[in-house]
C-alpha cells in the first residue's frame, strides 16, 4: 500500500495496513533548508526543495503543500507582515478601511502568490505519485476576519446579513482555491478555519455551516475529498463542523481526539491529529515526543484515523522529534517498547553502572521486549547465541526483557533507548540492527584485546631480594636489574635485609627474589561486597 | 532568580486596552520600575505598538494578526524567553489580544523553560460599557477573559445609560462573582486597585461552570407582522430583551427598530442604509427556546 493509498482509504474510514502518518510542513521546510519562513513562502523553488528534504527525512504518507492561511487575504489587499520563522500575519483589513464588499473580486488563478502555490503542488505532483498532496484553502470564517477584523463579532449582532453576505463572498473564493488545487493534482482539499473556533456551535450552525457545506459539496463534485482542520478550543462545533459533509476533521491538541473519534466515526467521517505541537514536538525530548506519539495512535485506533500534528509545524522542530514519529508509526516493536516502559514509569532509580563490565569474563547483554514475542529480539538473541561458544567461556550472555521491572531499569541504567539492543560490558554496540555474525565476533574480540590492553596497563609491581648483604646477595641483584633491563621495564627493585621481614614473607633461606603483583581494581569509588567479591576469587 | 510577576490585561478590541496600558504607566508606582511589554493585538499593528506612549521600556510585538494559537505560543514563549535571559525587569506587562484564551496564556507560563520564572500578580479584563452585551454571546473568548479575571474594569461607563450600566454590572458578576469590579471612563484607574488584586488561580473547568447568563437569537422572516403584537412581546420580555435590532417587515411598512436596555426606538427606512429584513436579539434570565418560540409565533 503506497502512502497516498493509505491516506485516501483512511480519509474514507475504509481499512489500511498502519495508520497514516502526516507530517504538516509549512514554514519548517524553511528551517530544514537553512532558509528563512518569509524567503520560502515566496519561492517556488525553495519550497520543492523543503518539501523534498522533509519527504526524506520524515518518510510521510502525506504531505501539506503550503502552509499559509494569508494568501487569499494578501489577494483581497490585506497588508501582511513577513516574519523569519512563521508565517505572515494580517495587519490590516481592507473593509474595516472603507473597501466595499461589493468591490472584491474573487481572484484569479495567477493572482498574488496562488500561482506559486499551484506551481508548487504540480512539482509535487510530478515528483512523489505516491504520496497523498493536501492543498490547503482559509476557511471562509477565518477569511472573513482576515477581510472585516474583528470588528466581524459585533457585526453578528448588529448586521447578521452584512455577515451572510461576507460569508457568501468568502465561500465563492474558496470555492475557486479549491478547483485551482485539484486541477493541480491535490488529492485532498484542507479547508482551515481555525477562527471557527470562537464562536459557539448556534452561530457556527448559522453563519459556518451552510457554506462550509457547499464547499465540501463542490470538492466531492470534482471526486476529491475533503478535510475540515480547526485549531484552537473548538470542542463544541466538530458535531457541528461533522455535519457539514467532509470526508474527515483535523484537530489540535486543544481538543481531546476520542471526543473527535466518538462524534466523528459515528458520522462516517474520519479524523486526524494531534500531536502536541509546542510543549511535545518544539520542546520535547524524542521520548516525550515518542510517548505523545504512541498515545494518539492507541486512541486514534486503526479505523478512520491520521496521525497528523495538530497544525503548521513550529518552524524549528527539531527534526529528531520528527523522525522518531516515523519510527513510532511505522516499526509495531517501537510501539510496544514505549508503551511496557510507560507502564512501569515508577522505576525511576538507576543502577550505579560504574564498575559495570570490569570482570574477567566480556558480558553481552542483549535488551529485549521478549525474545519469544518480538521476532527482531528473537533474531538478536538467537545472532548473540551462536557466537558466543567461539570464546570458550571468556564471553557470558543474558537477556534482559524489558517487560521485568528489574530489567527495565536495567535498560534505562545502561541509557539504552531502542528495542532490541545489544550492550557489551556495558557498552551500547548494536541498536534496533542484528549485527551479522563477523560483525559480532569482530566487536567481542575487540572488547576481548581492551580488557586485556587495560589489565596490563594496570598491573605494577616489585621485586624485592632478601639477604643479609652477602656477595651472592648483590650477584641475585646484579642479574635482576640486567633481565629487567633486556625487558626494557621500570619495575623497582629493593633490596629487603631485615630478618624480621624475611619471616613475613615466608622465606627461610637467603638470598631469595619475591616478585609482588599489585592490580588497581577501584579509584575514588566504595566498590560493593559483591564487586569485592570477584576480585578475590581472582586472587 | 525571583519569579518575575506579570499584569496580564484583556478585553475585547476597542475596549480601551492601550488607554488602560498607558495610564498604568504614568502612575509613579509603576513608572520607575524596570518594565517589559508584550503587546499583541490581532491585526491593529502600528495603532496599538504606535499608541503606547514612549518610555523607558523594553517592548515586544508578538507574531500579530496570527490566527493559529501555536504560532501565537512559540512567539509567546520565545518573547518570554528572551525577557528572562536580556531584560530582566522588575515586572512585565501584557496586553492579550481580544481573541485570547487567558487561560492558554497561563498554561504557556507552565512550559519547562518559563517555570517558576514568572507568575501572574493580576490578570486585569477590561469591559466596554458599551459593546460588551453585543459581543458577549458570539465571541467565546470575550466571556472566559471576564470569567477568568481577577479584576474588572467596566470601561466608559460615560458612554451609556444608568440602566445598561446596571445591566452589565450585573452580568459582570453573574459571570465572575470574585474578582472585584470598578466602573471608570479613559481606562483611569487607582494604582491601589491594581495593588489590590489578587491573582486567584483557577484549573481548567472553572469556564464551563457559569450559567449561560446571555444568549443570542437571529430571525430572518420575511413575512409581516402586526406592530401591537410585537410591542407586547417586548413588554412582556422587558427585563429579558438587553438589546434588539433589525429591520422587521410590519404590516403596513418595513420599520428599522432597536431596543438597547429598555429603551426602544423605531426609525423609517429612509434613514437607515441597510435595507433587508431580519433582526437580532441579546436576551439573558429566560429560557432560550422559550423566547424564541415565542417571537417565531408571531408570524
């Protein structure tokens, strides 16, 4: 199933393999190209190339192409403000400055920045076939306020038909947005009216709804489909926002999604969102960003859902927090991963992992959802199995299923963040890959060689020669400092003559040679009795 | 570092946001301390930054005119940011668009990296004595700002009658019962009562639970209606009907007619510009279906 494949199916609510995943890249293409927001916007060949580089990066099933709720109101003389790092905002509203309603003309499709927008989706068009294209008109509402300010809210009351009129105006300009973006080759028309939200459901029903509906209508008319995307606090409309006949609704995180599932499904209309766009995705570590993630997908459920943010993406996402949504989306083990260390959150001490992997023997831990559950985790497990007998007992292995509490906390000891893992000594080597077996034998034995390397380097010694000052006294001292020479070591050599040491030592006869071993085993750290332990049973 | 505090101040547009800005900058109590501005109107740019009068402060503009509350929240914070790290002042003052949600703006002080660094000393809503009642009903967020304020302002109180003033203090705290009100003209207010203030710090269902104290209804029926019935419809529904007003197709002549607390006024269509028929209503302390069953019956 290619990704546009599965987001049309899902739009219908109809089944797909996993749930679509729709990154909504506007002004942050500019970011992930070194560009600025206002540069960007303007360009049509800035903008293939953002769009280009988040398709690799984040593997999307869909894409939005321009994300920018001011290209119509810039058209209708709306003066706008360029910022470097977000979209243009309105400054000014040209029927609060005396324009006549009457004398706005719906605008063409070569108009102000709409050709560049239509040039862009047929770029994209061209370039990814598999890729489901959102074109993205302003919602008639949003426009309207663009147009009269926010003045609109008074006028409610004051001149309801002033409204309507408004309102007509704005739905004929989205209606023609719309045919100019299918005739380009979008495969789903996004109408976002996110002011939509400050109204109550009443006056949604009133001064929305009966042209949003037509606006749906005439996309279906031209066999497209169509997604209604709000932001903000408007829990109350999306029944209301439902009935107005699109194929799905886009929400953010101001509303919870299995309110939207549950009003929505029931009307046969999917649903998409809504990852937590600042405080997650801006702000977040991957692994807030991954829990976020993981909690849409379960509440979005297989059926009818996208998992999308829930509006323009921050301009400077980091790209990380992107990519392990990808992640998250398309490997069922990082799922699991996430959601068995979320259940047992409360395991938050760690291990002291300081002396970790100092033993004689090399350790191969292996960090597993469950080796009999999860067939990456078997094949790693199974890869470590089989070589380890080649070092004939030096190297020990475990698994450590992260379903144990204990292990767990193991994993998240050794700072190991992806399922399956594999540590040696300690050390992370092989993450989420199976290491072929010469890869693994290669990476042990080196572990091997260190270890021997660090236990040379660490042993000192001496050589003591005891005796009373006799001349074969000094012929015994005389032969060590000559073999310690021809060695080309530093060892010190000292001469021990009192007799009371000689009892110590064990040494009845003169002249003896004592050679002392000394090993370093701890610095600046209280080893434990079971570390301890070990060190003796080496002695 | 001590948390630095912030006066947060709404209201709808037009309801003297600036004037009470300005004046809260000339009192000597404020004047000389260190001040930051955040200033955020939706699409008034270069009349509100333009309006505040000079001084020695430091003055943010925050992504104006934007729409999606996200671009609004990464500005806000990254603004916020920027104050804690370069200007370090003594207090900050915001002025939140119309359109705002008080309580998104508190929720954006509680992101990692603005924790503990700020807190609310006052959050300050200002209400137009003379559009609030028209407002109210369409707009969410010109209620919750009332709803979650700590103290009130009714603005140009000059501007109406003693009646319509009643009417809105009343709703004012039928609304937000704890915050304390003062009725004042050009937004002048003590220094004491915003000393005063104290910041009340409410979770986020504390909005759904004043009751629906005013509604709205539209009519856009063509068809004639006799005058004397429509006259007593108002009476019976004078202490209900705060406002009216529309164009309604009498039996003998179109009429323009408005109620605005009480008052009650008709003109010919001569004098008035719009010319189609249908009206509005702002109504509070009855049943909605009731009123509207009530006025649809007259046809």
């Amino acid at each position: 199933m290619t990704g546009k494949e599965r987001v049309l199916k899902a739009m219908r609510c109809e089944k797909v393999d996993r749930i679509p995943w729709v990154p909504f890249v506007g002004c942050h293409g500019a970011s992930l190209i070194n560009e600025t927001a206002s540069d960007y916007l303007q360009s049509e060949e800035l903008m293939i190339k953002g769009l280009n580089e988040a398709i690799k990066l984040y593997q999307p099933d869909g894409v939005s192409v321009m994300f920018d709720l001011q290209i119509e109101a810039e058209v209708l003389g709306c003066n706008l403000i360029w910022a470097d790092q977000n979209p243009p905002a309105v400054s000014s509203h040209p029927l609060e400055l005396g324009v006549e309603l009457s004398s706005l003309q719906v605008p063409s499709a070569t108009d102000g920045r709409i050709g560049l927008t239509i040039d862009v989706i047929k770029a994209m068009r061209e370039l990814h076939r598999d890729i489901a294209l959102y074109g993205l008109i302003t919602g008639p509402f949003t426009l309207a306020l663009h147009l009269v300010g926010t003045n609109l809210f008074m006028k409610m009351f004051d001149d309801p038909n002033y409204i309507h009129d408004l309102m007509r105006f704005c739905t004929d300009v989205s209606l023609a947005m719309s045919n100019y973006f299918i005739e380009a080759g979008a495969d789903i028309i996004a109408v976002v009216d996110p002011m939509t939200s400050q109204i109550g459901p009443d006056d949604f029903k009133n001064f929305v709804s009966p042209y949003a509906t037509e606006i749906f209508e005439n996309i279906h008319s031209k066999k497209s489909l169509g997604s209604f995307f709000v932001c903000g606090h408007a829990q109350q409309n999306i029944e209301a926002m439902s009935d107005c006949k699109p194929d799905n609704i886009s929400v953010d995180e101001n509303i919870a999604l299995d309110y939207v599932q549950d009003v929505c499904l029931k009307k046969g209309v999917s649903f998409g969102g809504n990852l937590q766009l600042t405080a997650t995705l801006l702000l977040g570590s991957e692994e807030d960003v991954q829990r976020n993630a993981i909690h849409c997908l379960d509440t979005g459920g297989e059926q009818g859902f996208i998992l999308a943010p829930g509006c323009d993406l921050p301009f400077a996402t980091p790209p990380n927090n992107l990519q392990v949504v990808t992640k998250v989306v398309i490997d069922p083990y990082q799922r699991e991963v996430i959601r068995t260390m979320e259940l047992n959150d409360e395991t938050k001490e760690l291990l002291d992992m300081s002396e970790y992997g100092l033993m004689e023997k090399v350790i191969v831990d292996v960090i597993t959802l469950d080796s009999e559950s999860c067939a990456p985790c078997q094949y790693m497990v199974e890869s470590v199995k089989a070589v380890a007998p080649e070092f004939e007992g030096i190297v020990e292995w475990r698994e450590h299923k992260i379903k144990k509490a204990e292990s767990l906390t193991f994993m998240t000891s050794l700072m190991v963040r992806n399922i399956p893992t594999i540590c040696i000594d300690g050390k992370i080597s092989f993450v989420s890959r199976i290491p072929p077996r010469d890869e693994l034998l290669k990476a042990i034995q080196k572990r091997i060689n260190e270890k021997l390397k660090l236990r040379i380097q660490k042993k000192t010694g001496s050589v003591f020669i005891l005796g009373s000052g006799c001349e074969s006294c000094d012929k015994v001292k005389e032969n060590v400092e000559k073999a310690l020479q021809e060695l080309g070591t530093d060892i010190p050599v000292e001469i021990v003559s009192d007799e009371s040491k000689f009892h110590e030592l064990g040494i009845s006869k003169t002249p003896a040679v004592v050679v002392e071993k000394r090993e370093v085993k701890s610095m600046g750290t209280i080893p434990s009795v079971d570390v301890i332990k070990e060190w003796v049973k080496d002695i | 570092m001590n948390p630095i505090p912030i006066i947060l101040i709404t209201g709808y547009l037009g309801s003297g946001k600036t004037t009470l800005l300005n004046h809260l900058l000339s009192l000597p109590e404020i004047k000389t301390k260190n001040i930051a501005l955040i200033i955020n109107e939706f699409g008034t740019l270069g009349v509100d930054g333009a309006l505040v009068e000079s001084g020695d402060f430091a003055k943010f503009e925050l992504n104006k005119g934007s729409l999606f509350c996200i671009c609004i929240k990464t500005d806000f914070i990254k603004t916020l940011e920027n104050i804690t790290n370069e200007v370090r002042p003594e207090l900050v003052i915001i002025e939140a668009t119309g359109v705002a949600e008080t309580s998104d703006l508190q929720d954006f002080l509680t992101v990692p990296t603005l924790l503990n660094r700020f807190f609310i000393q006052a959050n300050i809503c200002l209400a137009d004595a003379k559009n609030l009642i028209k407002v109210l009903p369409f707009l969410k967020a010109a209620k919750s700002q009332i709803v979650w304020a700590d103290g009130i302002i009714i603005n140009k109180s000059d501007l109406v009658s003693k009646k319509e003033l009643e009417d809105i203090q009343q709703l004012v705290k039928t609304l937000n019962p704890e915050a304390p009100v003062e009725i004042t003209s050009y937004g002048k207010i003590s220094h004491e009562f915003v000393n005063n203030i104290r910041h009340r710090q409410l979770s986020g269902t504390s909005i759904e639970s004043p009751p629906e104290a005013l509604f709205s209804l539209s009519f856009q029926n063509l068809n004639p209606i006799e005058h004397e019935k429509f006259l007593s419809l108002l009476n019976i529904y004078k202490e209900n009907i705060l406002r009216l007003k529309g164009i309604i197709n009498f039996e003998n002549e179109p009429l323009f007619v408005e109620v605005i607390h009480g008052k009650y006024l008709e003109k010919s269509l001569k004098e008035t510009k719009n010319l189609r028929v249908g009206f509005s209503v702002i109504a509070w302390k009855t049943d909605k279906e009731k009123l509207k069953n009530a006025i649809e019956s007259l046809w």
